[in-house]
C-alpha cells in the first residue's frame, strides 16, 4: 500500500524463495506481547544476525493490507494457537533508519544533514497515510495522524523498526540530534495519549541496546533482549546444530568445517549458535572462509584496542590464544564513545560479534576460527607493537620447532616466562600451558589448536594440527613438571598420542617440555616422526 505504513510481504517473499531457515517461532513470541505491558521490544544482536529478515518476516505476518498465508502455512507458526488470531490483522508501520541515512548521503540536492533525519521519518510516514486521508494533511502531530488512521481504520499499529540504533552510531558525538531522534521515539512510544490505544506491538532492531540515560535506559518502556540476555528470544538468533546439519547434508558441505569456522557463539540458553549470514555464504560459494563483512565499527576495534585501556591490548592476545577473559557489562552506555575503562570495550566487542559472552560465568572469547582470524589481521598492524613483538617471537619459536632447535625454544619459553604473558603463580602444569600458549600464538594463523586431545591411550597436552591445504608438519605437546622433557616425550610414544593424527598422514614433530621448580627453568627436546609411531 505504501512505502512506511502497510507495505506487503514482497521482501519476505523473496526471502524464502532463497534456502531459508525457519524462525517463524519468533513470531508467536511477539504474538504473546501484543497488547500488553510488554509489547515494546527491542532486540540487540550483531551484524549478520538475521536481523532485517526477521524484521521482513514480521511485516509479512502483520500487514493487513495483504494475504499471508501461502507464506507461513507450512512453517513452524502455522501450528501455534496464535497463528490465525493475528495473521494480517493490522496497520504495520515498517522504517529502516539505515535507510534514511543513506538518502541523506546520497542525495546532496536534497539539502539535508544527518541531524534532519527525525524530521524525514515524521515526514515519510505522513506522506503515506495522507496519501490514504488527505485531510490529515494539516495535523502536525504524527501520533495525532497515526491515531485519526487508527480510528477510521478499525486497527491498531505494529511498529517495525530494524536497524532502530543506526542514527545514534552515526550521529556518535553529536548529542543534540541524538536526543531529538529519542524525543522522536519516546513522542510514540511513550505517549499516554497515543501509545495505549493505537499501538498493538513494536519490534526495533539494532546492534546495540537502547543508550543509556544516566543510568537508565533513554526509552524506559521498551523491553530489552540483547546477546547478553536474550531471554525468550534465545533460540531464535542465528542458527542452531540442527539447522546446519541439514544445510551441511543439502549442500554436500563438511559439517565439522563449518562448526569451526562459524559456530561458537552463546545466546542465553543456546550454547551453540552459528553466524547464519557466513554460514550461508559459504553454502553458496562451497568454500569455508571468512565472510565477515567489514563496517565503520569494524574499523574502529582497532582505535579502540590502541586506546590500551587497562591493558587491552594484553587482553587482546590472551583472546587470540584461546582463553576465557572475566568481563563485566553492567556499566557499559550502550554507545561508540563513553569508554571509561578496558570493560567497556570489551563490552562492545560481545555487541559487534567478535567476542561471545556466557552470563552464567560472566566470561567473554573469541567464538569461532572466522572471527579470530580478524583478529590476527590486527596484530599484523605495526602500531600495535606490543602485539608485533609477539607474533615476530612467535614466528621465530615455531621456525625453531619445526628445525628442531630445541635450545632455541627453551629460550623463547623463557623469554614469554619472563613477560607480562605468564601467570603470577607459575605453580603447576596449567600454567606452564598458559605459557605455552602464548608462545605458539602465531599458530592460530596456520593450525587449529586441541588441548586435551583423547589420542592412544591418554590425552595429548597440545595438539597443533595443520589447516587445510598447508604443508605444515602436525605439532604434538606434551607438558611435564619437576620431571624431565625425556619423560614427556616417552609418555608420547608409550602412549602412541600421535594415532589421533592417522587421518592427517603427515610428518609430526613431538616436542616434549619440563620446568623444574628447583632450578626455576625449562627444558625441551624435540623429535620428527614421518609417520605416526606404531
């Protein structure tokens, strides 16, 4: 019918045209909001989420001036008791900020700026609905003409907003129109005379939560699900091991491959989410790689990993080598500049989709062999020196392994010992582990590293397995203390560790290391096997 006020299930149409995946699920959780206190939803996930489709979907579900159901009768909603109770039943309003701020940059003779958007939107949706009743032309008030559309049509409104945050990243430092874009968003949302009686539901979108006003949140009567707390909408962001086996099976595509390289994330409830946007470029392109899209908050991780913030960038390497960092979210403003402190960051970060957060553990990582592969883009940037220096030591320890030079390597060991890398109780065999780690983290570029790894009839300590299509010798770890590096590696062949690297095929090197806590020092030894030991 129009562009902004009811207009269609055509986006959706196309959607599942292509190899969609069905979180038609969604919608009767929206359904369960309709007309009560919670019916203000704002949903926060990172880029590539499946946001604006789930937002297209929900226009399709709700538009009244359409007929939906060769769209949805046979997904997953059709079997909810709410299914046909809501179907196409009312006046959707559907706006995407991004948008609106592309037209101001595209389009020069319009004489706009970014600080006009909120004017434009109020414009835009007007103009549909005058388009309808031409005498609402001279009502200024865009809640008054949303209410007199309300009355002469017999339904009520369902907002959909994707990409709801996109002017408060663009417009980060400019205050004045940030708060004209939320007065614009509280004259609907939060109206006494408008928001009760015309608005059934809305659904925003966007990447970051609704910004904080002191220490509230600026829009108080929406109902927040990020990926720190999804909540109920948990099992409806990304996809899940079912949806890419199935996937995997219909494109003749390696599932372990794609568990790797896209899996990892954690929402709520769900602890294995996938990254549905790479996920699907790769089934397209029948090739596993990095599919991330880069965008202006992309460019920024960098300045904002410079800006060192209690040590970030040490932060940043312990990520990449494989662990698990403490983060606190709480006082995080949900923008692009209020950092006050490295948490802040990092808080960020869980929002973009470079890390992932667990809230029963408070612990943030690096989710998947795609994300972490953009961080070691940054670490080959010169000015992050601190970075620089390790990975230059690190490509000088790993040359020295794969050579056997063993002396070498006990040097290295020491040097990352010596560093602000290695733990503060260096007491045990976990943090000689901790070191080692740090020391081979040049590896992550080349291997995919298993620590722990069940093999023979033990477990192997580290295994640094070569990615695909590299000729890189299979590098086995085995780890002692207050013993001896002979030990370690007699425990490697006693229990035949390299059996779990049959199906590789290649040569392996085996480098068993000690620290003797006597003496305060390691020790190492290293040997090249062409085959795996009998």
């Amino acid at each position: 019918m129009g562009v902004h006020l009811n207009p269609g299930n055509e986006a959706f149409a196309e959607v599942i045209c292509s190899d969609y995946v069905d979180k038609t699920g969604l919608i009767d959780v929206v359904n369960g909001t309709i007309n009560t206190l919670n019916k203000l939803t704002c949903i926060s996930r990172p880029r590539r989420f499946g946001k604006s489709i789930a937002a297209s979907m929900l226009v399709a579900y709700y538009d009244c001036s359409c007929d939906s159901h060769k769209l949805f009768d046979n997904y997953q909603i059709s079997k909810y008791q709410s299914y046909e109770e809501h179907l196409n039943k009312y006046n959707v309003i559907a706006m995407d900020i991004t948008g609106f701020i592309s037209e101001v940059k595209s389009n020069k003779a319009m004489n706009k700026e970014i600080s006009d958007v909120p004017d434009m939107i109020r414009e835009a949706i007007k103009k549909d609905i005058v388009k309808i009743y031409p005498d609402i032309q001279d009502i200024t008030s865009l809640p008054e003409c949303l209410k007199q559309y309300e009355e002469r049509s017999g339904r009520k409104f369902v907002f959909v907003i994707d990409e709801w945050d996109a002017l408060i990243r663009e417009a980060k430092e400019d205050k004045e129109t940030q708060e004209r874009y939320l007065s614009f968003l509280r004259g609907l949302f939060k109206n006494r005379d408008f928001t009760p009686y015309a608005v059934a539901a809305c659904y925003m979108t966007g990447i970051l939560p609704i910004k904080k006003d002191g220490s509230q949140s600026a829009i108080s009567d929406f109902r927040e699900y990020s990926v720190l707390d999804p909540r109920s909408f948990d099992k409806y962001t990304g996809f899940n091991q079912n949806d890419v086996r199935k996937l995997c099976m219909e494109n003749d595509m390696d599932f372990v491959e794609a568990r790797r390289w896209y899996d990892g994330y954690t929402m709520g409830r769900e602890t294995s989410i996938y990254n549905p946007y790479s996920l699907m470029q790769a089934m397209d392109a029948k090739k596993y790689k990095s599919y991330w899209k880069y965008t202006s908050a992309a460019d920024a991780l960098e300045t904002y990993i410079n800006m060192n913030f209690d040590g970030l960038k040490e932060t940043v390497l312990r990520l990449i080598s494989g662990e698990e960092i403490d983060v606190s979210t709480d006082e995080f403003k949900n923008d692009f500049v209020s950092f006050r402190k490295k948490d802040d960051v990092l808080t960020l970060m869980i929002h973009l989709g470079y890390l992932t957060y667990d809230s029963m553990t408070g612990q943030a990582r690096i989710p998947n062999a795609e994300v972490q592969s953009e961080f070691v883009k940054l670490v080959g940037n010169a000015e992050l020196t601190t970075l620089a220096d390790l990975i230059k030591s690190s490509e000088k320890l790993l040359n020295d392994t794969l050579s056997g030079n063993s002396d070498a390597v006990t040097e290295a060991i020491e040097r990352i010992r010596q560093s602000n890398y290695a733990p503060t109780f260096y007491n045990n065999e976990q943090a000689l582990r901790y070191v080692i780690k740090f020391a081979y983290i040049v590896c992550v570029d080349r291997y995919m590293k298993v620590e722990e790894l069940p093999s023979g009839t033990g477990i192997a300590d580290v295994v640094y397995i070569p990615k695909r299509n590299r000729p890189d010798p299979a590098i086995l770890v085995e780890l002692k203390w207050n013993k001896s590096e002979d030990a370690a590696i007699s425990q490697i062949k006693e229990k035949n560790y390299p059996a779990v690297l049959e199906d590789y095929g290649g040569e392996i090197v085996l480098v068993g290391i000690n620290y003797d806590d006597k003496t305060k020092s390691h020790s190492c030894v290293i040997e090249r096997v062409e085959k795996q030991l009998a």
